[in-house]
C-alpha cells in the first residue's frame, strides 16, 4: 500500500450517504435469511455435517477516516441456529468497509469463543463477486485467537467468497483452515448458505441528521 506524505489531513466535503457509496457491498445492505446453510466442522471420530438456518443483519454506518483514508461500511450481526436446535449454534459480529479510492474491501468478525479476523480483497463497483483473505502470523488482514484455540484449533487461513445473484439473494462459502491437535494434515473447515433479503436497511445516523435539518428548513 502507498502511504501518502500527508497521514493526517483528512477529505473535505465527504458525502454522508453511505448507502449510496458502498462500492460493491451495497448489495449486502438489509436483514437476510438463509435457511439450507451447511457446516462441516472436525470431531472427535471424523467430519461432523450439520444444517443451519441463518439470520444476518447489515446497517450502513456513518463514513470512517483513517487521515486520508476514507471508508464506507456496514455494521452487521450474524446469528446461527441449526435445524434441530433452538439454541445458538454460531454468534458473529463485525464489519464489512469498503475504500472507494482503492477498490478494497474488508471484512472484520469477531465471534465469542475468543477469536478475531480482518480479512481483504479488492473488488469494482459492478462486480458480482468477491473474495477475501485472512492469514494467521500477519499484522494486517490476520487472525488471532485464544491461548486454547491456538493450541487445539489453530487458524492458519480464512476465506470467504460472496457471489451476488440476479435475484436479489446473495451466497458465501467461507474455507478456514484448521490444524487440530493430534491430526498431521490441516482440516478444511466450510461453512455456505444462500441468503434472501426480509428486511432493508436503514439509513446511517448522519444521515438522518442532514434530512431532518432539510425538513427543519
């Protein structure tokens, strides 16, 4: 990445619509609902195959400016039950930026079992699909876990595509590879679900601030 002379002057005149400056993510705007995901995670006696069903939210938040970098993003909520369960089966938190000026794309999550990933890709705005990466040892775009999950599941690679489709929905296939104490050769851990829109998003809370002040006016 070119680092500019300049680190700390940030973008004058920054539209406030995120919606309408999300590159590529602005598809993922809205509350989704998957109900045939499939998760093939290592056991104890071999590969264990389970169904879920999937609840995901993405709100747009206000722009984000590291300097001169300026990001466009939304916040989401994942969570996951199975078919045969009513209690959580996955919880997952994070954000989705995007770099208008680049053309890159991060994906951050974080899930309560002590373990957190930034992953990166590129992408243009017309683009009807993306990948993202992950790598554990990094200091950008890497993993990092707890004292336990390292020692007996370890991370070593993340992956995630996302393929929009004609009809609205949208589906991912995420790879993570796994190193389980006691196995010689690294478990190739997936997750995949197609997902359809029941709910749109909202508008971020700038946003909100600019209109009321037009309708003040």
């Amino acid at each position: 990445m070119n680092i500019p002379a300049d680190i700390f002057t940030e973008h004058n005149n920054v539209d406030p619509d995120t919606l309408a400056n999300l590159g590529p993510l602005r598809r993922l705007a809205g509350i989704w609902e998957g109900r045939k995901g499939i998760d093939l995670a290592p056991k104890a006696d071999g590969p264990e195959r389970r169904e879920y069903l999937e609840r995901i939210e993405m709100q747009p938040i206000d722009p984000q400016s590291n300097g001169p970098q300026l990001l466009y993003g939304l916040r989401y909520h994942a969570h996951i039950n199975t078919i045969d369960e009513d209690i959580t089966f996955h919880d997952q938190v994070g954000y989705w930026l995007w770099e208008p000026a680049t053309g890159l794309i991060m994906q951050t999550l974080t899930i309560p079992r002590g373990q957190v990933v930034m992953a990166s890709g590129h992408a243009t705005k017309g683009d009807m699909q993306l990948t993202l990466e992950a790598t554990r040892g990094r200091t950008d775009y890497g993993i990092c876990s707890t004292s336990f999950l390292e020692g007996a599941f370890r991370t070593d690679r993340y992956r995630i595509e996302v393929l929009f489709h004609r009809d609205g929905s949208w589906s991912y296939v995420s790879d993570t590879s796994l190193m389980v104490r006691g196995r010689a050769e690294p478990f190739a851990h997936r997750d995949a679900n197609r997902l359809a829109k029941v709910g749109e998003a909202d508008v971020n809370p700038w946003l909100k601030i600019v209109k009321a002040r037009v309708v003040a006016e």
